[in-house]
C-alpha cells in the first residue's frame, strides 16, 4: 500500500493552504478507513525529513547539493525493518500520487528499526531548475531481503509479503530555501505539567519505576502545545497566488500508541493570535497489570514548504 508522507489537511481552513503540498508527517490514514488515524496502528510510515548537508536546518538542497533524508517508521513493537530509498525524477502530475519520470538517479538498501530515524545521503540532480521535483520512495519489508523497486510502476515488490511504500516529493527551491521547523523551543506539557524528553523505553514494556509521568487507563487528561520560537517563517509573495498571505502555516500531526486521542491533526495557521493547541485523550484500553506500560506519543510538524521536524514523548499508563 503506498502512502504519501506528504499530503494530509488538517482542517478546512488548512485545505486552501496545503492541498497538494507535502505533509512529511505523512497521510497518516490507513487502507483500512476504520483504523485510527491517531493511533500506531502495524508497521507506518509516519515521517520525512530533508536536510541540507552543509546546513541541516535547510530543508530544500539545491541542484548539485549534497543531502539527506531520514524516514521514520513506527510500529506497535520494536524491531528491525529491511528497507529500500530510490530517488528519481517526478512526472508531471495534478490528482493522486506521483510516478517517476525515466528511472531511478540513485538507490540504496539498509536495514532500520521501528521508532529510530532511518538517514541515507543523496545528491540532487545538478539538472534540476527552480521548481523542478524530485521524488524519494521508501519500501519496507518487515525482516528479510529489502524490496525490489520498478521506476515505471513507481512500487515496491517484497520478496514474501505486500510490504509497505511511501514518497517524499521535494522541489528544487525558488526563491529564498526553506528551512526546517524546530520543536526543541516549544513546549509541550501534559496536564499542565511540561512533558521533557528521557531515555526511551521498549514500546508498551513496564515502566511503574522508570520516572515517567502516570497517566490512567479510562481517565480524561490533555497534551498542550505552544510555539517557543515561531517557525512561521515569511513567504515570498507571488500577487497571483490564491490565498497569498505573508508567512507560513503549520500543521501538526499527533499519534499514540494506544487509542484515544481527541484527534490526528492540529493547525497553527498564520495568523492565528495564539499560538498553541491542546489535545485531549482519554485511553480506550483496558488496565495494564501493577507494573504498568509506557504509552507512546508522537508529534509532527510541518510547514508549507516541506520543512519538518518530529519529537516522541512516553508516559507511564497505570491501572
């Protein structure tokens, strides 16, 4: 199944701003459309993201310029992952997901594991003019032989499963680069208090001991969010551009390991006067033993110009 790490709305406000662009926190909804969106649900491709190698914070490389791009997979488990990246030229193309243009530039093979950026270096076609694309497509293959990739069809075969794809589309930069939001500046509490980064435990292993903050099966609580440093940064205005406005928007994307949060998406849209959100949840799952389990959660950020930025946070759900 293929699966744009870049295309998702958050709201209808957000569809004038980000229909067709790249939303590397990525369409998160599943074949299935009674699979939450919210929650990690089997192996995802959750994210992309593009750096610049001689300035990570860029997120638009230029023609010739060296890069890379990390992919993050999630999965309800730890594990490792056979994986394949092939980068190619992106056909022209207005509805539905995109397809290479003549074969392949590059392709690599590597092996990840769920929940770990996985980074591999490219170089952008010198050929490339201001607002050419590019596309870089990831096959997974749980365990085993990474997957075989078919320019033409633009897909991946696994040697003994269906596996799972997904793009990145990225455009050689017009005007002033991009550059990559940060989360590292925000804040993000639960229930009030601020949710700080830790050593990172196995999914759903015990964690009564571990110093993570308790949340409770069945309970209502709440994830807040609020920008430190504003990564809104100034477009350059085109007059014929419909819905032109001054600087960017973000949308966010949130997903759990267990079911019951609010939602998947959030916005802080350009203009918004405050610049914040907050996400109820209330975990649908039954009580864990007295050991308790860590709960995952995963935030996403995107502009709208391609630039992202992830974060993982865990709590402790107790009975």
């Amino acid at each position: 199944m293929k699966r744009d790490v870049t295309d998702c709305a958050a709201s209808r406000r957000w569809l004038r701003s980000i229909f067709g662009a790249l939303l590397a926190a990525g369409c998160f909804a599943c074949d299935d459309p009674l699979t939450d969106p919210a929650v990690v649900a089997g192996p995802r491709i959750a994210g992309a993201r593009v750096s610049v190698a001689e300035d990570p914070d860029l997120a638009q490389p230029s023609p010739g310029q060296a890069a890379s791009i990390e992919w993050l997979v999630l999965a309800e488990r730890d594990g490792e992952f056979s994986a394949r990246v092939a980068w190619c030229y992106s056909a022209p193309s207005v509805l539905g997901p995109p397809s290479c243009e003549g074969p392949a530039f590059a392709e690599q093979s590597a092996t990840g594991r769920f929940g770990e950026p996985l980074s591999l270096a490219f170089v952008v076609p010198a050929e490339l003019t201001p607002g050419d694309a590019w596309l870089a497509w990831l096959g997974v293959c749980d365990g085993g032989e990474p997957p075989v990739f078919s320019a033409p069809s633009s897909a991946f075969t696994c040697p003994n499963e269906e596996g799972l794809s997904g793009f990145y589309r990225g455009f050689a930069p017009e005007g002033t680069p991009n550059r990559n939001p940060s989360l590292a500046d925000d804040l993000l509490a639960l229930d009030g208090t601020p949710w700080t980064a830790r050593a990172a435990l196995p999914v759903r292993s015990p964690c009564r001991d571990a110093g993570l903050p308790a949340v409770r099966a069945s309970v209502p609580a709440s994830i807040s969010f609020e920008l430190g440093g504003d990564d809104r940064d100034p477009l350059d205005l085109q007059p014929e551009t419909y819905a032109a406005h001054p600087r960017e928007s973000l949308v966010y994307t949130h997903l759990g390991s267990h079911p019951g949060l609010d939602r998947a998406f959030s916005a802080i849209d350009y203009d918004a006067p405050a610049p914040s959100f907050a996400v109820p949840f209330e975990l649908e799952t039954a009580a864990p033993g007295d050991a308790g389990e860590t709960f995952d959660f995963h935030l996403f950020v995107r502009d709208e110009r391609g630039g992202v930025d992830w974060l993982r946070r865990q709590a402790c759900l107790l009975p």
